[in-house]
C-alpha cells in the first residue's frame, strides 16, 4: 500500500483527555507558513486541544476582481 493514500486524512473524532471519551472535534487554522499550514484539533464538547496537524501550503486559486451588474469599478 502507498503511503500517500492516506496524506488527506481528516479526523472527525479524537479521544479528550477531559471528557475521557472519543468526543467530535473541530478544525481550526493555527499558522500560515511558507511551505504548510499548521491545523489544531478541538474537542467540540469542552474545547480542549486535543492533536495538531501539519499541512502543506495550496494557495488558493485567485479569480481576479469581480464585475457584474451592481458592482462598482
């Protein structure tokens, strides 16, 4: 099995040490750097911090300015 099938994994519950049970949690952008963006994990019960998880930096696909009946150039 290649390793890189499991790179984009996302977690939907993580075991907090608080509420002592596998509890939902939440994603949240800690840091934007060069080369990766670094996520935090949260326990969506308490809030608790429970992983972190380094990705790598994909720049968004910028559209350029918008135009439109209504807009204002």
């Amino acid at each position: 099995m290649p390793a890189d099938q499991f790179e984009n994994l996302e977690a939907v519950s993580i075991y907090c040490p608080r509420c002592r049970q596998a509890m939902p949690v939440r994603k949240r952008l800690l840091l934007v750097l060069l080369d990766r963006e670094l996520y935090e994990y949260l326990c969506a019960r308490c809030g608790t911090s429970v992983a972190k998880k380094n990705e790598p930096f994909r720049p968004k696909p910028f559209g350029g300015p918008k135009t439109g009946p209504g807009l204002i150039r």
